[in-house]
C-alpha cells in the first residue's frame, strides 16, 4: 500500500514539467506542419 502512496503523491511541478517535456515537441511538429501547408497553397 504505501508504494501506491508515493505514485499517488507524485510532484505537481515534476508533473507539469513532464507534461510539458511531452508536449512542447508535439505542438511545435502540429505548428511547424501547419505553417508548411500553409506556404504550400499560397
């Protein structure tokens, strides 16, 4: 029970910062794809 504990009470800051590790590089390959497309039909 108390291994359950300690995933259970996991860093809020550790969280956001995992979170953002994750999708930071997700957004800019949407953001980068987007603006490629949009060179593409103008």
């Amino acid at each position: 029970m108390s291994t359950q504990q300690s995933v259970t009470k996991t860093h809020p800051a550790k969280l956001a910062l995992f979170w953002l590790y994750v999708i930071a590089p997700l957004t800019w390959g949407v953001v980068n794809t987007l603006l490629q497309a949009m060179k593409l039909f103008h």
